[in-house]
C-alpha cells in the first residue's frame, strides 16, 4: 500500500522565552489530531517537540503536498496558539506568519518534510527534529548517511547499495534545484552543500539497482526559511527530516552515526551563532545554555500499514553521553568568543541584528582611508 508521512512543524509559543513547549499546547494539538484520526482522515500520528518547536507526525493516504493534511496542521497550531496566547507563552503563534490557510502551510511560516512510498515488507523510519537551528544542519549529516563509507560501511559492503544515492539540492537565495549523483559527483556537490546557509539538501533518491525505486524519495527535510517567508528574523527554522532505513538504505545505526559528531551549526542565541549540534531526548531538549546550544532529537518508528509503531526515542541511549559531553566543551569554547565571529554568525548571513541600522547611523562618520 501506498502511505504518506508528513511531519509538519512550527513553534507557536514557547515558556520561559523559547526554551520549551508547554504541555497544554501539546495537548490541545494533540487533541486536534486525534478528532482527525477519528474521522478517517489521518491513519496515526505522534506529536513530538524539541526545545520550543511542535512536530506533527502524521500518517495518511493522500500524497504529499494534500491541501486537507496541511490545513488540518495548520488548523492544530491555530488551536495550540489560543492556549499560548491564553498563557502569554513567548511568541505565540510565532511561526503562523499568514493570517488565513491559503492552500498548502509551505511559505506560511510552519516547516514540512513528506514523503510518500510504498511501504516495504518491513519500514523503519526516523523523524529527525531540530530546534536552535536552520536547514542547512542536516547538510553534513544526511551526506554522511548516504555518501560517506567511513560512517556507512552498506556502501561498501551491501550490493543493493553500490549504486550510490541522488541529492536534490535547493539553492535558497536563487530559488533553483540541483541534482547530484554520489558517488560520480560527491566532490562537485560538496563543493555547494559545504556552503550551507545557502545550498541545502532537500531529498535523496536511491541510485540505479537498489532494492527501492529510483523515482522514490528516502529522505526530506524541511528547507522553509522563516526569514525569506517573513522579510524579517522571527525566530530560527528549526527543521525537521525523515530518513526511511535498511534494506538497500543505510541501516537505522548508519543513519544515526553522523549525529555522534556535534558539528557546528548556525541558529543558537537570536539565531546568529554558530554552535555544536546536540543529540538529546526529547525530555533533555530544553535548550537553555544561551537558548542551546541548538539541539537534535530523533524518533524512530516501524510502520505496519500507515500505522506508527514507536516511538523510541533514539538519543536517550547512553552511547550519545560522549557526544554530549563534547558538545558542552565546544559550547564553551564557542562561547569564549562573545560577540566575534566565528561564534556570532558573519554579517550576509546574521538574521537578527541592528547592523544596518548602525551602519547608517554611523555612516557620515567614516571618512576614506
Ligand atoms: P541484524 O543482524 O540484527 O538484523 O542487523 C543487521 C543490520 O542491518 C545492522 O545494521
Ligand atoms: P526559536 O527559533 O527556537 O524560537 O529561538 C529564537 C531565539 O531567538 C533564541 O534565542
Ligand atoms: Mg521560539
Ligand atoms: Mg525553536
């Protein structure tokens, strides 16, 4: 059978400030889905969280890109907000930047992430969520899961994976897309997706001769940029991701790997700092150290027929420990540079800041050199 998993996220209010969601919220917007779930529209859904932002995970038959899926997650945060507005919560209704459901909830401030297949004899899949940060911190993850043997040994060692994976890439300032073959083209496409405030891996496919088709997506993630959407920063995009796993696609355990590494991300405090990537629990996903540093959570699940078996939540396992302990180290070494570069985030790509406006008040006071 063919099934549809879309995880749509948004943050519509947080407490204290943006450090987590509250469970009210939570629960009404759960609530909302249930009622859909009742009625036929949904088969299952989970609502999941890390740090301020809501993660709707839901199941269906309708493809991706359903007008009734987007404004049913649309409908829930609209619900979720009357209760953070209720409760003063910090920014409710923060990520809701249009007035009226238009159609579909893409350029209307929520992130979403879909893919449709045919479910397999067996179909594990991950749903990965990240608060603190922007799409481009699923760049250096997601080609490790895909690309690179020293995480992945299936791409040396299962056949059904030799023939390498294809990444659609979406250049956010152009407006275009790409398509990259690995491993024929690894390093051309390192060359953009390094770049990853602008050049963001949007989905893979698999390659000639794997087990699943050439034509289905096996992994997305949410590239919505709430700056561009809004003209103006209003909080960071905190995307999600969905990584379908084993059987001639990395093995759950190779698509966790890369998140043992708490690379540097942009996001963290205003969303204009550079900071490591910290896989933690959703319990542990409360990101107050400066509002981080920026944290990513993973959900796995089985399918059986649309229906959502799980969750568990993977980085509870101790084996992160060290990765944590790592990325408290880097956050403090980071931290040390205050306002400097390359903690705070270069000036194209700072999305909450009053430079512009000193550089106009200071602009009669410069004088050639
Ligand atoms: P099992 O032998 O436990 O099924 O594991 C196979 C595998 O893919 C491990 O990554
Ligand atoms: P969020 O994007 O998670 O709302 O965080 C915004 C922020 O400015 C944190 O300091
Ligand atoms: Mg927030
Ligand atoms: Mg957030």
């Amino acid at each position: 059978m063919k099934v549809t998993i879309s995880v749509i996220k948004a943050d519509i209010g947080g407490y204290p400030g943006h450090e987590t969601v509250h469970p009210d919220v939570v629960k009404v917007v759960r609530e909302y889905l249930a009622e859909a779930k009742k009625k036929g529209m949904l088969i299952d859904f989970f609502v999941g969280w890390c740090g301020d932002d809501i993660n709707l995970i839901m199941t269906h038959a309708k493809g991706v890109d359903n007008k009734e899926i987007h404004k049913l997650a649309w409908d829930a945060f609209v619900a979720g907000t009357v209760v953070a507005k209720k409760l003063k919560l910090y920014g409710a209704g923060q990520d809701l930047l249009k007035d009226a459901f238009s159609g579909n909830v893409r350029g209307m401030g929520p992130g979403v992430a879909e893919l449709e297949f045919e479910e397999r004899g067996s179909e594990p899949v991950l749903v990965f969520m990240m608060d603190k940060t922007d799409p481009g911190a699923f760049n250096l993850p997601v080609y490790r899961m895909f690309a690179d043997p020293f995480n992945t040994p299936g791409l040396v060692i299962d056949p059904a994976m030799a023939g390498g994976f294809s990444f659609e890439v979406f250049d956010t300032i152009e407006g275009r897309k790409i398509t990259f073959k690995t491993p024929e083209e690894m390093y051309a496409m390192l060359a953009f997706v390094g770049s990853r405030s602008r050049y963001v891996i949007k989905r893979v496919f698999p390659g000639p001769n794997n087990k699943v088709s050439e034509k289905e997506a096996i992994c997305c993630v949410s590239t919505d940029k709430l700056s561009q959407v809004a003209g103006t920063y209003v909080g960071k995009d905190d995307p999600v991701g969905i990584v379908r796993c084993q059987s001639g696609l990395p093995s759950v355990g190779e698509a966790l790997e890369p998140f043992s590494f708490p690379h540097l991300v942009s996001g963290w405090m205003r969303g204009s700092h550079q900071g490591p990537l910290m896989p933690c629990s959703m319990e542990q996903a409360i990101p107050t150290r400066l509002d981080g540093p920026p944290r990513v959570v993973c959900l796995g699940f089985q399918l059986a027929n649309g229906t959502l078996v799980g969750p568990v939540d993977i980085f509870k396992d101790v084996s992160y420990d060290y990765t944590r302990a790592k990325a408290n180290k880097v956050a403090e070494y980071m931290r040390r540079h205050g306002p400097f570069e390359p903690h705070r985030l270069p000036e194209e790509d700072l999305e909450y800041t009053n430079l512009p406006k000193l550089q106009e008040r200071f602009k009669s006071r410069f004088s050639k050199i």
